[in-house]
C-alpha cells in the first residue's frame, strides 16, 4: 500500500488496545516543504480474500463476524475497513462506525485504496483530531 501516494510506508503497525481485529493503527503522513510532518492516526483492519466480486453490485465478498463489527463500532476512534481483493491486487475502504450490528459479507468498491482516497481519508481522520466532539457523525467512506 505504500506505492500509491508517496515511497514511505503507509502503515506502522501496532496493536490496538484488547481488539484483536484492529491491529494496525496508520499512520497517515503528509509532509509540508517547509513544516514538519503532520501525522493523523486511525484503526484499521484489513481483510484480504480471494472471493472476487459480488455479480450484481459488483462489491467485494468478505467475511466479518457481527461480535467483530460491533467492537469496531465500539471503538472509540473510527475505525475503518480496507478490503483487499488479492487476485486484482486491489483494495478498498469503508468507515465502521454508527448503528452497524451485523456481520458484514461484502464491502462497496466505491472507494479504492489510491492516492486521492488516501488525501480523503487523511482530510477526514485529521478533522476528526480537530474536533472537541470525538464522535464521527458521518464518514466519506460509509457503509
């Protein structure tokens, strides 16, 4: 994931707390030519599979269990979900928070892993830190 933006890696793994599941919390650099790196840092899981694409909506077949989206959701940071179709070699991103109980059995490919929905992601995380309310109401990336 680190060739589509910049030559530096994209994430820095590290566990997250009890979840097992987020266990790669990037680190989401942007460099400035004449400050230092700002960094914005958000839980991510990754879930890669070979199961190719749904037939009508053209989604991405996974496989997450309900009790594993609910500690998503119940993260205290928004976590997010990056879905990796391996024989393509391509990757996708959706946001896991709100009201989302269920298992999860394909992703929306609406959001590819390039470098324009990187600067998206990295927009939202870091407006997220901005904030007093460390809720996120709403998420580009949504389900």
């Amino acid at each position: 994931m680190s060739h589509v933006c910049r030559p530096g890696p994209l994430l820095s793994p590290e566990p997250y707390h009890d979840t097992p599941l987020l266990d790669q919390p990037p680190r989401l650099v942007r460099r400035h030519r004449r400050r230092s790196a700002i960094v914005a840092q958000a839980p991510v899981a990754a879930l890669a599979t070979k199961k190719g694409l749904t037939k009508k909506k053209l989604d991405l077949k996974v496989s997450l269990k309900a009790k594993d989206v609910q500690a998503m959701v119940r993260c205290p940071v928004p976590p997010y979900l990056i879905g990796v179709d391996e024989p393509a070699a391509e990757a996708y991103i959706v946001s896991i928070h709100g009201k989302l109980k269920g298992a999860i059995s394909s992703l929306p490919t609406t959001y590819p892993l390039n470098a324009a929905t990187l600067a998206d992601l990295w927009t939202e995380v870091r407006t997220y830190w901005k904030t007093l309310d460390h809720k996120l109401k709403n998420s580009k990336f949504e389900i």
